[in-house]
C-alpha cells in the first residue's frame, strides 16, 4: 500500500510541475490558469470570490490578492457580486 502512496503522490507532483511549465509558456501561473479554468466551466464564466476559495482550498485573504494580482493583469474582470453588492465575483475578461 505504501508504494500505491508513493506512486501517486510521485505522480500527482509530475502533473504540477507539467501544469506549471504549461502555464508559464501561456505567461500565467498554474494557480491562474486553474482559475481561468474554473471561470470558463462556471455558469456565465462567474464565480463569487467565496465559490473560488472552496474550489481551491485557500484563504480569503490569500484568495483576494490572487484576483486583484490577476484583474492587474488583465486575466480577469473583477465584479459586484449581482447576489449581494458587498461582495465580488470573478469573470473571464
């Protein structure tokens, strides 16, 4: 069973890493293209900031830099949420 584990732990860090030098061909991190990935399969290519950070497993604060990083470079559009005003979603740009 250990070396099932191994094996796809191994596995799982290769896939990474072919996802990072994938992304950074494109210009993005492997993180931004995952999300830009997401945006696209959403319902309106819109997500709320909240429905990234469970998509994702990460913090809001750490969720909201990612976005504001990747708004300044024009990856995305950051939006009122239309549900609640306070609140902001994510769309493709």
């Amino acid at each position: 069973m250990e070396t099932l584990k191994k094996l796809i732990k191994q596995a799982a860090t290769q896939i990474d890493r072919e996802r990072e030098i994938f992304a950074n061909s494109l210009g993005v991190t492997g993180v931004q293209m995952s999300v830009i990935d997401f945006l696209s399969n959403h319902e309106n290519s819109l997500a709320s900031q909240n429905e990234i950070e469970h998509e994702f497993n990460i913090k809001r604060s750490t969720t909201t830099i990612m976005l504001q990083r990747m708004e300044k470079h024009g990856l995305i559009i950051r939006v009122n949420d239309p549900k609640d005003k306070r609140k902001k979603a994510g769309t493709i740009n």
